[in-house]
C-alpha cells in the first residue's frame, strides 16, 4: 500500500467538506440541526476511517476497528450524547486508528495526539468564526494532513538504520559460499 502523503490528506479534506457542504445544503430543510451535524460527523469519520484502512499496510483488526467504531458511534447517538463528546469521541477514534496502524513508537502517538487536539482547536475557532460545518471539517481534516511527516522513531524503524540494508545481501551472500563448500565436500 502506498502510505499517506500530504497531498493525498488535502485531497480527502477537501472531498469531506465538500461533501459535507452538499449534505447540508441538500438536507438542511428536511432534517434538524443536530441531527445533520451527526449524520455529516459520522459520514466524514467514517470516510476518513477508510482511507486510512486503505492506506495502511496493516491487515489486521479493521473490522474490529470498524465494527467498534459503528458500535461506540450509534451508542452515542442513541443515548442522546451532546454535540462536543460526539466530536471529541469521532476524534478520539481518529487518533487511535492512526496510533495503531501508523505509529510504531508512543511518542509518535503522543505527536499525533497532539495534532488532533490542534485539529479540533482549529475547526472549533472555524465554527465558531464562520457557522459553517464544512469549513469546520476543511479546517480540521487539513490539518490532519500534516499527520504524515510525523517521524516514526518505532525500534524495528532504529534496527534497520543502525544495521542498515546490506546486511541481508551480505547473509544471502555467506550462505551462497556456505552452500557451495558443502556441495563441494558431499561430491566425489
């Protein structure tokens, strides 16, 4: 899989926004307030989700991962929750996706929380400053774009820099010579 970049994350900001402003548009008189702002927050999460699934070149635990969103997602919704924690609880599976798929190291984690709480700050201060749920989502889905260029400093990322490359041409190597000399014994 080919991992994220920062084109690809303005690329899905701006499709989520604009999605979102057409939702609005088109469903703002049929349905209240609230329930179009948690219709459209579940809909970006759950868009941003996938593309970070298909990114991934980890296989395991999407569905869970998926499913347990779903899950944690309706029981918000059913029992009513207010605007902020539904926000606060897309964001925070947000991050976990990206901690455990992209993420090698806590630190890494811990970056990335931190890019997430700015992502929040910044779409707030645009919600509060325009009234528009899509420049909300640009705001803050822009701003996870830069989730790219956060060092991964995993040990298995430090192993293959300190031990470099070679090392695996070098043991494909010896064992070729190794295998050679034996042949050489066991013949006649």
């Amino acid at each position: 899989m080919k991992t994220p970049g920062i084109i690809d994350g303005v690329v899905v900001a701006l499709v989520i926004s604009l999605g979102a402003a057409v939702a609005n548009l088109l469903l703002g008189s049929f349905i209240g307030y609230g329930t179009l702002f948690n219709v459209i927050l579940l809909a970006a999460t759950l868009t941003y989700l996938l593309y970070l699934f298909r990114r991934s070149s980890t296989r395991v635990g999407r569905v869970v991962m998926l499913a347990g969103w779903g899950t944690i997602s309706l029981a918000g919704w059913w029992f009513d929750l207010l605007l902020f924690e539904q926000v606060l609880i897309q964001a925070g599976f947000i991050w976990l996706v990206r901690a455990l798929y992209f993420h090698g190291s806590l630190f890494s984690a811990a970056l990335d929380f931190g890019l997430v709480s700015a992502g929040l700050a910044v779409g707030a201060w645009a919600m509060v400053n325009t009234g528009s749920l899509a420049a909300a989502l640009w705001s803050f889905f822009l701003l996870q774009s830069l989730f790219c260029w956060i060092p991964d400093l995993s040990r298995k990322q430090g192993d293959e820099a300190c031990y470099g490359r070679s090392d695996h041409a070098a043991f494909q190597s010896a064992h070729r010579v190794a295998l050679d000399a034996v042949r050489k014994l066991t013949q006649p």
